[in-house]
C-alpha cells in the first residue's frame, strides 16, 4: 500500500491530523492496533470549554459532564474550593470523542486500518510502515506521523525518545458521592507523590484516578481510596469498573520530528506541564503539524522543512511549557507541610480574586507569572526558608 502520509495510531491527534490533511487533497492511512477507535481508553477526560472553542470542535453527544469549580484537598484533608460559577470544563467520553473524529477524517477521504499494529519502521526516502495483523504488511509513504501514545514506536523507531520522561498514571470508575459539576483534586506524598489524586464525576460514575512520579500507581490508586480520610468515605471501591494504568510524557523531553518524520499528540509529549491534561494541547500542536506537513509535501518533507513544526509549537506553547515545567519541578519537591501553607494562601480571598482574574484552563502561564508577580506581597505569609530550598528549582532553566 502506497500512501502520501502513514498516521499511526487512531487516536484524537491522529484522527485531527489525517482529517486537515486529507482535506488538503493527501492520501491518508490511519493505522490503529485495536478493533475500534477510541477503545481502550485511560484518561481523565476533561477539557476546557474554551479550547474546544478555540479548536473549531463543537460539542456532541460525548459530553457527559459539565464542570463549574474545583475542590482541592491538600495533605492537612482541609478542602478549598474554587469557583467562578460558570463552566470551565466539559467531561467528555473520550472512546466516543475519538470515534466522532475518527469519523470526520474518513469523511475526509483518509483510509482507516483498524486490527493493524505497527511493529517497526524503515527509514529512507520512501519511509516504511511495517504491519502486522490487518489484510496489509507495509505501507509506503512520503511521510509518516507517529500519534502512536507516550511510548511511540514511530519514535522509538526514529531515535526520538532518548530523552523521554514519563509520569505514572491509574484510574478506574465506580460510584462515588461528588457533586456532579465539582471535580475533587487530593494532594499527598502518601499516594501521589509529585501529582495528585482526583474524583471526577461523569454522570452515573465517577472517574477515580492518580499520578506519581515513583512507584506503582495502580498500587498507590488502591491504597487511595482505603484510606485517604475523605476520598475512602465517597468512594464505593468494591465496584471497579475500566480499570486501567499508563504513561503520561513530559513536554519538552523529545524531538518531535526527523527527515520524514512527525510525531503527534502524546507522542511528541505535547500535555500541559501542570495537569498533564493531553488533548487541548495535543489537537492545538496538531494543527501545526498538519500546516508545515502540507507545506512540506508540496516538495519533500525533510527534517529542514519540517523543522517548521518544532518552531511554530515552541512560538505558541514554548512559555508555557517552560514555565509549567520549572512550577512543576518545585511541587514536586515539595513536603506535605509546604504544600498545606500554599493551600492556606488560597482561602484568603485576595489570593482566590487573583487565581479567578487569571485562571485560563487550558492556559496556565498568564496565571503563573501573576503569582509571580505578587509573590513578594504573598512571601511574608510563608516561612523564607521554605521559598529558598525550592527557588533553585524555579530558577534553572
């Protein structure tokens, strides 16, 4: 099978981009490894409503949950809510998201090869997908984009990932008792050291999940709901459903292109350096890859053409991700007692005015550098020697 582009992996990023190229008159194969887009699926599945907007994505059947403000539980289990009032997030169903863009690039004219795993790439100047499993063993292409998930093999295969980091990740769904537009976030060394937990509702169930950047996070999630004082008391455990665990990368740990080349999604690492949510940031990269990968074809897409890719997303997201990554090199140093301080900051209301003024779901660096900004009037609240051990982490680029 000769093609223009080889997308591997039927995911959001992979769908967005074979849909924007096929419309640019390219043959598209869509490469997915399971038997039907978007299943499994392992993700919290919230997304802001003004990055849907922004991305020309209007909402569907797949929203199955609307979220006006957050709860945050720090080490000290004393809550803090925030809220604005209006709806901030949708909760999406993320198998049925998947499907619906999956759908629009068929529509599209991209060819979509379901039960088809990748198992190895041929570089050269006519790339090389190498098949196992589908009615194909190979497709040809001029350019092959990897949307193939956090540990590519489209990236492995083209020596992307030497310097790629990881955060460890599980969730499941059960019945929980959350009020159905709050998400709850829970902080804690214990359980999730270096990220946090959460309860997000989605209708009937509740998403039940974890990061942590050591140890075993299906193992830390279980011991979470046992015995955490407040999750343990909302969460009905004995009924586990979509039970799953995985890899969430960190931006800014891989090349994201190479002659011939283009990773997507969490492939090229492309999530929020904070929340390590994926799929505003992922589609919004993704449109990118797909504009100089149109361009390129127009010629050769070498890696000094595609070289365009890397300069449009650091243009657009390289603040943020440089700012979001420093922020995240001090909490996840931090101690449970130097989180409960940062948490009293945020019950005092000149602080809570300052975090709604800024707080931009799917943007985070305008809220940071106005923390930044006031910190000398926030300082004295916090003991000077808990702000020095960490500034040497904010401070390194």
């Amino acid at each position: 099978m000769r093609v223009d582009v080889a997308v591997v992996g039927g995911g959001p990023a992979g769908c967005f981009a074979s849909e924007m190229l096929a419309k640019h008159g390219f043959e598209v194969a869509i490469i997915e490894e399971h038997a039907e887009v978007g299943n499994p699926a392992c993700c919290a599945g919230v997304v802001g409503v003004d990055g849907l907007r922004e991305l020309k994505i209007k909402p569907g059947k797949w929203v199955l949950g609307k979220l006006r403000r957050a709860v945050f539980y720090p080490p000290s289990s004393e809550p803090v809510e925030i809220t604005r009032g209006k709806v901030e997030a949708f909760v999406i169903d993320r198998a049925a998201f998947d499907r619906e863009l999956a759908r629009k690039a068929a529509n599209a004219g991209a060819t979509l090869l379901l039960r088809t795993r990748c198992v190895g790439l041929k570089l050269g100047r006519e790339p090389v997908v190498k098949l196992k499993g589908g009615s194909e063993t190979e497709v040809r292409a001029r350019l092959v984009i990897g949307a193939d998930g956090p540990a590519s093999i489209v990236a492995r295969e083209a020596g992307l990932l030497k310097n790629a980091r990881y955060l460890k990740c599980a969730q499941f769904e059960t019945i929980a008792e959350v009020r159905a537009d709050t998400t709850e976030l829970y902080f804690g060394s214990s359980f999730a050291p270096g990220f946090f937990a959460w309860l997000t509702p989605t209708g009937d169930l509740c998403r039940v999940g974890l990061g942590t950047t050591r140890d075993d996070a299906l193992r830390k999630l279980l011991s979470f709901v046992g015995t955490h004082p407040t999750a343990s008391t909302k969460v009905q455990s004995g009924k586990i459903l979509n039970l799953c665990a995985g890899l969430i990368p960190e931006p800014l740990t891989r090349k994201i292109y190479t002659d011939r080349v283009m990773l997507v999604g969490d492939a090229a690492g492309h999530v929020k350096p904070l929340t390590r949510g994926g799929v505003y940031v992922g589609l919004s990269c993704t449109q990118l890859a797909a504009e100089v990968a149109a361009d390129a074809l127009g010629s050769e897409p070498t890696a000094k053409k595609l070289r365009a890719y890397e300069r449009a997303v650091m243009k657009r997201f390289g603040r943020e991700f440089e700012l979001g990554i420093r922020v995240r090199r001090v909490f996840e140093r931090m101690t449970d007692e130097d989180l409960n301080s940062i948490f009293e900051l945020l019950k005092r209301e000149d602080v809570q005015a300052l975090v709604l003024k800024h707080f931009d779901f799917d943007h985070h660096e305008k809220l940071l550098r106005a923390l930044l900004i006031k910190a000398p009037r926030l300082l004295p609240s916090l003991e000077l020697k808990r702000i020095l051990k960490y500034s040497r982490y904010l401070l390194k680029p």
